[in-house]
C-alpha cells in the first residue's frame, strides 16, 4: 500500500488479499490483484495524485466483481471452479475447461 493510505483502504487491501488466496490464488497475484484494485478505487474517489483514464471511466471494481461473483449470467469464473475442483479432489482438474469444470463439480 502507498505511504498514508487510510485505514479503510489497508483494511480493503487485506481482505481482496485474503478472498483471493482463499479462491486459490498464489500469494504474489493476490497481492497484485488487492493492490490493483485497491488504487482503482483510490483514483476514482480522488484519494491519489494521477488517475489514468481506464480507472476513472471503467466500470468499478465492485461492479465488475459482482458480475463474475456467480450470480451473473456466466456464473462463477473458471479459478473460481479451478479452486474448488481442487478443493474437492476432482482428478484431471487441470485438463478441464470451466464447461467441464461446472459439470464435473455438478454446477449445470
């Protein structure tokens, strides 16, 4: 996290870190992912110096999430699936695309 970032904003970084380890993400990506995310926000509140473009006219970060959080027209993502085939022993996981995935783990 940036110098002076606020306590909402370290409590933030920590638990997009966290939700993304627990979907079975390697701790260097969720790091990069929390801290990605973490300064979109920033930049759209006007919390930092320089915003680019896509941060500010893209759609919010919890607005993107809340389409991929399973409850969208897709459903879950496929680390989403990945994760918890893993998490369930499903054999040959690795060699699954997210159709085979959902039926494998009987998310039709």
């Amino acid at each position: 996290m940036p110098a002076g970032s606020s306590p909402k904003r370290e409590r933030q970084y920590e638990h997009i870190k966290e939700s993304a380890e627990q979907r079975g993400v390697s701790e260097k990506r969720a790091e990069e992912i929390a801290a990605r995310t973490v300064n979109k926000e920033r930049a759209r509140a006007g919390e930092s110096r320089t915003a680019s473009r896509s941060s500010l006219d893209d759609m919010s970060s919890g607005r993107r999430g809340g389409l991929r959080s399973g409850h969208g027209a897709q459903g879950p993502t496929y680390d989403q699936l990945y994760a918890e085939a893993r998490r369930r022993g499903v054999d040959g996981r690795s060699h699954m695309n997210k159709a085979e995935l959902k039926r494998a783990l009987g998310e039709n």
